[in-house]
C-alpha cells in the first residue's frame, strides 16, 4: 500500500470526520474520539514534540496498555518522520535498558506513575533519555524530576507551535515517504539480548490490506485492544488494519475489566493467542461444574450434537435437516447464551495465532458457531503470511499463503518465505540480518513444516528444536517438544508444560497446574490446600495430571510420525513459571534451554529415575522484591502405549 499512517487518519477525518475511531473506557463510562478529534490531538502532540527537539529518523518509546492518547503519540512521531518503538508494559525497567540503549531513544511517551518509576529507576543507565511525557497524572504531582512532563502540557505547546506555523504539520506528514521506517519491534529474545525488526510504513500496510482483503474487513467492524502494544499481533490488528480499514478499536479500563468490556463492546473481529481462548473455556468448565444435574446433562447433550454437526456447518458442508434442528435448538439452549456469556456474540472473524492450538480446543469454539480460524506469520514478517478461509479452518494447519506470499522448503524441511511484508533489517545487527534474509530475498522462518494436499500450511515445530530420541525403545523417533507441550496445554488443569527428550531415550515433561482449574478441582472434593505449592504437590493432583498425560500418550500413540514422543515421567513444577523469573518472555513462550539450565537438578533427577526431589528457586515478586521457594517435589512414571499402525 503506496502511502503512510499519517496519510491514512488524515483521509479518514477529512471522509468521515464524526466517525469513531477510538473508544477508551474510563470510570465505567466508554469515551468516544472521533477522527477528527483524533487528527487534532494528533497535530498538537506532534508539533510538541517536535519543539522538544524529536527529529526525523530517531526514536521514540511508548509504554503502557492500549491507550487513546499513546496511539496518537505513535502517530504524532511518525508525522514527523520518526520511529516509535512500543515496550512491554509489564516489563521491569531492567529489561527495558537494552532496547532503549540500541536505538539511543531520548524521548518516551508513557502511561502512568508505574512507568515513570520504571525510567526514572534506569536513568542512570540510560543518561540519553531526556524527555519523559506521561498521560495519567495520578500520583505524579510531587515528581521533580528532569524532562519529565504530562502530555497535556506537551500538546499545550504543540498548540502554540500549530498556531505559529500552521503548515508545519502537513508539510512534515508529505515529507514522508511508504518506505521510510514506520516501527520498530523488539523481538521476545528467547536467547539473549532481543533483536529490533525494523519495518516500513509500506511492509506494514500492505500486509494489513493483505488481510483486509481476505476477510473483507470494513469500517463497520469492532475491535477490542487488550493485548500488549509492544506485540506486532496487537499491533497490526489494532494499528496497521485500524488505520487501514478505518474500524472502530476500543480500549478496555484495565486488565480487570477486560472480560466485562469483551461482552459490552461485542467485537466482529477478534485475535488472541490459544492461552486467551484456552482460559475463557477454562472459566465456563469450571461453572459448569458447579451447575445442577440438569444444567450439566442439557449442556453435554447440548456439546455432543455441536461436536458432531457445527465444525461441518461453519464449513459450509451439508447438514441432515433432524441434525441441524438439534444444532438450533442447542443454540437457543446453549451455544447462543455460551457466546455471549465470553462475548463473542457478534464476532464474524476470529483469529488465533502466536503458538499452534489444541484441535479440541479450535473444534470447541467452531461447533458452538464461532468463526474461529489460525493464521501464521511472526514480527519480521508484519505476521500475515498464511490465514485459513471461512470454509477451510483446521485444527491441524495455519491457512493459505496470501495475496503477494511465496513459500518454499528448504533441503531440511525449514520454511522459506517470499513476502511485501518482510523486515527491513534487524537494527545495528547487520550479522543477524543476513543470517534470515536470502540475498534472493527469502526469509528465514525457523519453523519446520509442509504444504499439504489442500495447499495449506502445516507447522511441525521450531526447527531448531525438533529432535531426536536416542537409544531406548524409540531410538531414531522424531522429538517434537511444542508438539507435545500444546497437547499437554488443552487440558483445563495443566497450563504450561515443558518436555524435554532430544538426544535422551525418552520424553519427560514439567508440568504447571492451571490455579484456579485445579483449585476448584480440590475445593468440590473437599481438599484443602495452602497456596499453589502445596496443591501442586498434592498425591490426588498428580492423579488428575496423570490422566491427562496418559491420554495425551494415547492420542500420540495414533500418529507414527510421533509415537516416539509420548511422555515416560513428569512432575508438578513446585512454582508458575513466570517472565520476571525469566522463564518465559513477554509474550508467554517457555525459554525451554534457559528452564533445562535452571532446573538441571529436576532434569537429572527424572532420566535418573528417583521418585522425589528437593529443589529450592529463586523468585521475583510483583511488588520487586526477591525471595525463593522451595519444595521437595514427587516424580511419577506414566503408562506409554504401542504404536498404532493405520491401514495402508
């Protein structure tokens, strides 16, 4: 697409000037910009910055939850030719040194006292960084502290900026051109420091327009922004495709609320990553089963026709006349209250991505009426690279390739993409950009797969962690652990695990119980319980996650490709695994080497067949302090099943 985000808010508020284009839910209340309030904010605050001294090409960082005025801080830099660079807002201010020192950001749009703390905590470390704005005054009145100002005194001085030089502005927003540099994203750094992907105002609309004209997406459509800004998915759905399509984005009050503003906006175009769809099923098991013996009997009834007839309505196939009744009448009981009680009532698309998702968990909220589809794509590729159509979603595989995607395989099964919307470079890290871009312009994806007989993508595994089981039984089996661990993952009572197997003779797994899933498990079986330590190591739990296991083997046991993997022991990690700890990143994914470095004593412990071990962690709290955990933890051995050999 031949033109910038400026350009695009500026054709929406001269088109449709009274047309929401932002609503953000304050004090219970939703509060509505319009387009054309919205270029104005967006004129003042970029003409402030601009008299602070931000100048074409240098970055600005922006940190906090989806915000009105931090979306219009982002467009308000790019006007003027520079880069805005969106932190994690639940980050400590420890790991937000790195990327604030790689691209020498002296200016930072945050949005409350939390994040101010955070910059001023680094400073030190960071001397460069002189102009902190804010836009929640709470708590900051007494602040004395250099640079630092609200966003209304900045938009005050835009104001007065605009008024002295009325075409600044416009001239500013002309100047830029589609391949000048739009946004930078910090990648999740799974192995040391994360690398910035630099991406253009043209590589990022063209992939929104991409998927705007897959699913013919349109004006009318609502979206809720709840995922962090920092990440590319929350980004494009809420940024690039808002600007592109002109729909109305809607922020919630808080993480709190979320659920409740789910159901009062009702969204037509949904995304969210399995662990999103996999809690909200969570929720209602739970209820369900505290519900009464008829409630529980209508709602499994209910299922069991959605199960066997709605994946084939959503896909457009034909239905028997008795069992499409029996789908309705299961809607009106059922499916329909079901919807909206996760408020997803309205939602005409529904995208899931970011790691695969469990087939019963995608056949769950496709039997109930819910367009629910994947699509596969990462930050360097301004993600949509593949999406599912309407009538072609399947559990196992990520779509098609879109308008303007080539892909191909490389000799060892790696995936190889051609698109519009590859990154620029990897910035100052010129080595690691040659290492995922082909001279040819291909790019490295990591992922191992193949493109199946319907043409659609299907994902094994990273590739670098796709294995092999070495002596044993299994000798020679393929190891796929994010294979194994997503299996694992669709169970209500497990919500992370991490297996471990290549180069070992046999798969072992961490397991971290779901709290409140297991807790209400306990709580109706009248098991008491002091905290998650002391549940997770309960002798019912590891029953209960045992079964689990056992049926995950069972499944695995049907697939020759991967009956290798099937899980020999497991134990019940003693603490969640957490990204302050260091665990996991920003956005959920397991540092499965940094955990085998962390827990090697439970590591050896499993392969070397004792029954419990003493294992003490250290830990971060939320409030900043440190502190440990310890425990001596059970290892239990789990039922393996023979190959399943499928007919020729």
């Amino acid at each position: 697409m031949q033109t910038t985000f400026p350009r695009l808010m500026l054709e929406h508020a001269k088109q449709r000037p009274q047309a929401a284009a932002l609503r953000e839910k304050e004090y219970g209340i939703w509060q509505t910009t319009t387009w054309s309030q919205l270029a104005a904010l967006v004129r003042h605050l970029a003409c402030g910055m601009a008299e602070a001294g931000l100048k074409r090409g240098q970055h600005l960082v922006v940190i906090g939850e989806n915000r009105p005025r931090l979306y219009a801080s982002m467009l308000a830099a790019q006007s003027l030719g520079a880069v805005p660079i969106a932190l994690y807002q639940d980050a400590v201010g420890a790991e937000m040194v790195f990327p604030i020192n790689n691209a020498e950001v002296a200016f930072a749009v945050v949005e409350d006292q939390e994040q101010v703390d955070k910059l001023i905590e680094i400073r030190p470390q960071c001397p460069q960084l002189g102009h902190i704005w804010f836009d929640d005054p709470r708590g900051l009145r007494k602040y004395d502290e250099p640079g630092l100002v609200s966003l209304d005194a900045l938009i005050e001085a835009g104001q007065k900026r605009h008024e002295r030089e009325p075409k600044f502005f416009d001239a500013e927003v002309a100047t830029t051109d589609p391949k000048d540099v739009a946004a930078m994203f910090f990648t999740s750094g799974t192995t040391g420091n994360p690398k910035g992907v630099v991406h253009t105002h043209f590589s990022l609309l063209d992939r929104a327009a991409a998927g705007q004209r897959f699913d013919k997406l349109t004006e009318s459509e609502e979206v809720l922004a709840y995922m962090p800004p920092a990440w590319v998915g929350q980004n494009i759905f809420s940024y690039a495709q808002w600007l592109s399509c002109g729909y109305v984005v809607n922020c919630p009050e808080s993480n709190a609320t979320v659920t409740i503003d789910l159901k009062e906006v009702g969204p037509t175009y949904y995304f969210a990553p399995p662990r999103i769809f996999e809690g909200l099923l969570t929720s209602v098991m739970i209820r369900m089963e505290d519900a009464g013996t008829f409630k529980k009997w209508l709602f499994h009834t209910c299922m069991a026709v959605a199960r066997r007839v709605g994946p084939d309505r959503m896909d457009g196939k034909p239905v028997s006349f008795i069992d499409s009744l029996k789908w309705r009448l299961g809607d009106l009981c059922i499916y329909g209250p079901l919807r909206n009680t996760l408020g997803l009532s309205r939602v005409r698309v529904a995208y899931t991505a970011g790691e695969a998702i469990g087939p019963d968990l995608f056949t769950f909220y496709r039997s109930i009426g819910i367009n629910l589809k994947q699509l596969y794509g990462s930050t360097e590729t301004a993600v949509f690279v593949c999406l599912q159509p309407d009538n072609g979603a399947r559990a196992d595989t990520v779509g098609v390739p879109i308008d303007g995607v080539e892909i191909k395989l490389s000799e060892s099964g790696e995936i190889l993409v051609k698109s519009p919307g590859l990154l620029k470079e990897y910035y100052k890290n010129p080595a690691a950009t040659a290492e995922v871009l082909t001279p040819e312009g291909w790019y490295h994806t990591g992922d191992a797969g193949f493109i199946d007989a319907s043409g659609q993508l299907k994902i094994i595994d990273r590739a670098k962690d796709v294995g092999r089981i070495v002596g044993g039984p299994n000798d020679g089996a393929m190891f796929a652990p994010k294979y194994v661990e997503n299996k694992l993952k669709f169970f209500p009572h497990i919500k992370e695990a991490v297996a471990f197997g290549d180069k070992r003779s046999s798969v072992c797994a961490f397991i971290n119980i779901d709290f409140e899933a297991v807790g209400n498990w306990a709580e109706r079986r009248n098991l008491p319980y002091a905290g998650y330590t002391d549940l997770a190591q309960k002798p019912e739990v590891y029953e209960l996650i045992r079964d689990c296991v056992e049926k995950v083997n069972a499944d695995l046991a049907q697939d020759e490709l991967l009956t290798g993997s099937q899980i020999g022991r497991f134990l019940v990690l003693h603490k969640e695994l957490d990204a302050d700890d260091g665990e996991m990143t920003r956005t959920r994914k397991v540092k499965r080497g940094y955990i085998n470095d962390k827990y090697q004593v439970l590591v050896d412990a499993l392969y070397g067949g004792k029954t419990e071990q003493f294992i003490e962690t250290a830990v971060k709290f939320e409030d900043g302090r440190s502190g440990s955990i310890s425990a001596t933890l059970k290892l239990a051995d789990v039922k393996t099943f023979p190959a399943i050999r499928k007919a020729a």
